[in-house]
C-alpha cells in the first residue's frame, strides 16, 4: 500500500476502445451494452487519438439548431469550433465524432492530479497512457472508490507510508486514529517545517475526509537563510 494512491492503482484494465473506423452506430451499442460514457478511439499502434463520448451523441442529436454562428459568418467563415461542431453533426464513424485532442494521463501519476485534470477540463475519464500506447482508463467513479478504504487501512497508510517511509519519522511517537475517514494525528518534530509535511502530506491520503493534526515543534526553521557567498567564491569560502 502506498500513501498517495496512483492512477495505475485505481485505473480500469484492459479497457475498451474502437477504431476511427468504426461505425457510429456500433460505438453507441458498445456504450449502453458495457455501461460506459466514453471510450479512447486509438489507432493500429495502440495510440490514443481521441475519445467519443455520450456528450458527442448529444451534440448530434441536438442538430444544426443548437449550433451558435458567430455575426458575419457568411464573409469570415465559421469559428474553429463550429467547424468542429457541423463535422460531428455529420459523422458516421469513431474517428468523425471523436472530440480530439485526448486529454490523457500516465499511470504513475497521483490520483489527486487526475482528479485536478478532471474538473479543469470538465470531462469525465482520462486514458491512461504508457510508452504511447493505451494501457487503461480512470473515470470519475475509479477516484471515488479510493475513499472506500477502512478507517484500519488508512491508519496503517499514515503510520507506515506517511510517517515511515515518507518522511522517515518514527510512528510510535506519533498517536494516529481514523474514524469514518477523519484522521486524528498528534506528536511533536524538531523542525516547524516538518510538522507542517506531517499535516499536508496526511491530507492527500486518498481515503482521508478530514484530518486533525496537532504536532508540536521545538525548532522555527522557516526563517532560516542559506549562508551569504562571496562573490569571487560563488561555492562558498573554505
């Protein structure tokens, strides 16, 4: 277990994908048989291209009508994304209706990072991507489930991730407790700086609703300047 889950760690596997040729009708099937609202549209090699979604289906079913030309259009031309918009109207294969470029991820990635990308560019799934090539994909409900995790689960995460193995401090001068996802931490550090990792890194603990931390320190490091260097002696004067 890992303290900071990663994409790979909560990415569906193998996962669906079509071909830019496949027909429109049979990527409609696949979404309502599978249950799923998109799916990559990659090529022979296994790169991503795109993805076609339930909201590219809705575009086509809103029609012509739904579409906002720009004042003028008939001297300048259409906007970039009315032509985008008239092509996925017209579309009859994964490739023609496909909303491209893919907004994709690698599966080493956290999973707060992937969850950050969803809601900035307001999309529901990422791929995830490996060497180029289509591995997976994370959806909105795979970060979800990250906070299925036992009260058990994340206090050993805490102790054993977090304090251990991240911040190379000894957990059994730490009291940590969770209860329904609420983690309460309390001990003392050294250095200000290092009770202040303690609480943010707790934090990102996928699983982790809220977090109490309260430890103490003895030394204020943040103030503290690097040692002034001579001009003629930028490394420093020995």
């Amino acid at each position: 277990m890992i303290a900071v889950l990663t994409v790979r760690d909560v990415m569906t596997r193998p996962v669906r994908s079509v071909g830019v040729e496949t027909p429109l009708k049979e990527v409609a099937r696949l979404l309502v048989d599978t249950g799923i609202s998109g799916v990559p549209v990659v090529d022979a090699s296994g790169s991503v291209l795109g993805v076609v979604s339930e909201a590219d289906f809705l575009a086509k079913e809103q029609g012509v009508q739904a579409i906002h030309h720009r004042r003028l259009a008939r001297l300048f031309g259409e906007t970039q994304e009315v032509r985008a918009q008239l092509a996925k109207l017209a579309a009859r294969s994964a490739g023609e209706a496909m909303t491209t470029p893919a907004v994709t991820i690698g599966p080493a990635r956290p999973i707060h990072e992937a969850a950050a990308t969803m809601i900035e560019r307001r999309i529901n799934r990422l791929p995830v991507v490996e060497d180029g090539r289509l591995v997976g994909i994370v959806t909105r409900a795979d970060l979800v489930r990250a906070y299925l995790r036992t009260d058990q689960e994340l206090e050993q995460t805490i102790r054993e991730d977090v304090l251990l193995h991240i911040l190379w401090l000894d957990p059994a001068t730490f009291d940590v407790s969770v209860r329904n996802g609420e983690a309460t931490v309390t001990g003392s550090v050294e250095r200000r700086s290092t009770a202040e990792m303690v609480e943010e890194t707790i934090k990102l603990v996928p699983g982790v609703v809220n977090a109490r931390v309260d430890v103490h320190w003895s030394f204020d490091d943040r103030d503290l300047q690097p040692p002034s260097r001579h001009p003629e002696f930028p490394f420093g004067m020995h």
